[in-house]
C-alpha cells in the first residue's frame, strides 16, 4: 500500500498482509510536494512506481525493489501542466500509461516498456475523444462519465472498459 501527501511529498509503503490487512512499513521518503496521482505497473516481473505533478506535467518512473522499497529513477518526462491523473493498464501483454486531463476530459496514451521507460504515444483505435457540453454528461454502452461537468479519476476504469482489449 502507497500513502503519499501531495502537500510535502512524504510517501510512506507498506506491506499488505494477507488477510487484507496492513503490515510492516517497507520504504518512508521525504520527497518534494506537488506530487498528485500515483500508479504502478507490472511488466516481465519487474514493478515500477510512476508519480505525476498536476501543476508542472512532470512524471517520474522509479523501479520497485521485491523488498517493497523504492529502487532508481528509470524515467522523467515534462508535459504541459494540467494533467491530473495518471493510470497504468495492461493490454495483450503490454503495459500503457494514461494521462487524463478532468477538466478538459483531454487522454493521452504512451507505451510503457518493462525497462521503466515511457514509449511513443499511441493512437488508439477507436480514438478516445471524449468531449462534454457544460452541465451534461458522456454516456455510452450503459456507463455514465463526467456526473459532475468534468471527468475523474475513477472514470478511467469505466473508460477502460468501453475500449476493451
């Protein structure tokens, strides 16, 4: 389980039991603030942890340890500040990484490698374009997105299944 405090940066991880419950404390860091959204992805056995900073678009990826403790930076990019939200899903195989923009509703996919690297971006098929008229909502095959003038984070999910593998 990751625990990180946007307001200093603090990231604290700690083990999951497996009864569900939380364990022991495996890594503690002071890192600097800003950091808004987390994901990790899973890759030929190797797991890395990515970071985003919605208000200067940078993204770090940083190799996982099998101890639990955050290994080396891997990758940084710099995007356009704005990005809320940032996701990692698998499909055939191959890990993805998407960047969400709520307010706008803007997607962007990347392909991520199992050397914690961000790829090219990708051009999907369907096209994800999703665009919501003020005070309305998105609908397709029955799920509702955008409930609140803007997409969230937990719409990904529901994104990820109107686009199935």
């Amino acid at each position: 389980m990751l625990a990180l405090k946007q307001s200093d940066g603090t990231l604290h991880i700690r083990k999951m039991k497996g009864d569900g419950t939380i364990g022991e404390k495996t890594d503690s860091r002071d890192g600097s603030s800003g950091w808004s959204s987390v994901s990790f992805y899973t890759l030929n056995s190797k797991t890395y942890l990515i970071l985003l900073k919605k208000g200067n678009g940078k993204v770090h990826i940083q190799k996982m340890n099998s101890d639990g403790t955050v290994g080396p930076r891997t990758d940084t990019r710099v995007w356009l500040a704005g990005w809320t939200s940032v996701v990692s899903f698998m499909e055939r195989s191959k890990a993805f990484l998407f960047l969400l923009k709520e307010g706008k509703g803007t997607a962007k996919i990347f392909n991520l490698g199992d050397d914690g690297k961000i790829g090219k971006s990708v051009k999907r098929n369907p096209l994800i374009e999703i665009k919501l008229p003020v005070g309305d909502s998105f609908k397709k095959s029955g799920k509702t997105l955008g409930q609140r003038k803007k997409l969230s984070s937990g719409d990904i999910a529901t994104i990820k299944e109107m686009y199935p593998k």
